[in-house]
C-alpha cells in the first residue's frame, strides 16, 4: 500500500512545526489505531472427544415419516488424534432393539477457513457417506451442516454438540426438509468418558 505525505513550508510551516512539538503525549495517542483483532484457532475443539466413552445412542427408526419411534443403543466409542491433532478418528460400536452398528467419524480441520469436515460411515456400506458437515465451534457449541440425500430426497443435515464438560458431551442429528426452517432431531448421543486415548499409532494423546 502506498502511503502520501504533505509538505507545508514558510511561516505557517514553522507554526505547524511549533504546535505538533508542543501537543500533549496523551492527545496523540488518542488517535492510535485500535488493536487487531485476534483469529481464533479452533484446531483443539475437538480435544474433549480424545479418549475412550461409553456411549447411549437414542434413534427415530423412520426419520421424516410422521413416525416417533425410537429405539435406544448402547456401546462405546473411541477417538484418537491424527497429524498431531489437526485430525481426529472415532470408531463407534453400539447395540441393541435387535441392531448394531459399528460407525466411524473422521474429522478434519481446515487452518484457512478454521472449520471442521466430519465424515461418516459404517462398516455395513464400507464407505464414507455423503458430503461431509462442516462447520465450528462457538461459545461452547458446535454446529455442522452438510445438504444430502434421504430416501430420494434433498435435506439439510444439521449436527449440534452441546453440554460438554471434562468427562461428558451431549449430540444431536437433525434433518431439514424446508431449507432449516423447522428440524426434525433424529439421533441423539449421550457418553461418559471411560479413559484418555492415544493418538491413533500409538502414544499419549
């Protein structure tokens, strides 16, 4: 950026001269710029998730039908860190009403854009699904959306983490038919930290 001067000579130069001499300190630093204002790295906002937890998954069996059945899981999951925690991958086990499902979560951030990717998948489609939500963290909870597909239909999918302490965290899956004016909450999870986990080839976390 190029910067302009100005250059005042003669008798009203030197008054201008007299008069910048003679300004009180505190008058100048009036006009001083205000600080930066500090980027948030939200790298280690998935820390709280580092380590082994039981888990208890509720989920809505027909999700955007009308119906309000549920079914209740139980398991654990475990994530470890990846390239020094600019990464993060959970493995999910969970049984019950009949079912099971062993889940994997990927997590990637990004330090341009300071936001999260989480993919999903299972071991029943062998691949990770879908685009990925995306999103940060903000006074303590964490909101992610991506725009999928559901039994041929277009919605939006919302993931929200909320209460999270040391040894606890609350989740929530929601879909959105109308462009996120109404959400329907389809999967909630509950866990309670068993242990601290390694990083995912070895180590402390």
């Amino acid at each position: 950026m190029r910067s302009f001067g100005l250059v005042v000579s003669g008798a009203l130069g030197s008054a201008l001269l007299m008069a910048s001499c003679c300004m009180p300190a505190r008058a100048a630093a009036t006009h001083a710029p205000p600080p930066a204002a500090q980027v948030r790295d939200g790298s280690h906002d998935f820390d709280f998730e580092l380590g082994a937890w039981n888990f208890r998954v509720k989920r809505m069996t027909h999700p955007l039908s009308g119906s309000r059945h549920w079914i209740e899981l139980d398991g654990t999951t475990k994530t470890c860190r990846v390239w020094n925690g600019r990464a993060q991958l959970e493995q999910m086990e969970v049984s019950g009403a009949g079912q099971s499902i062993e889940g994997l979560t990927l997590r990637l951030y990004n330090p341009r854009t300071r936001q999260w990717s989480l993919y999903w998948g299972t071991s029943k489609a062998g691949a990770l699904g879908g685009p990925p939500n995306v999103g940060e963290f903000s006074s303590g909870v964490g909101e992610f959306y991506a725009q999928d597909t559901y039994n041929g239909r277009y919605v939006l999918i919302r993931y929200v983490w909320s209460r999270i302490t040391a040894n606890s965290a609350h989740f929530e899956q929601s879909f959105s038919e109308d462009g996120g004016k109404t959400w329907e909450v389809n999967w909630i999870t509950d866990q309670t930290r068993v242990a601290p986990a390694a990083d995912c080839a070895g180590g402390s976390p």
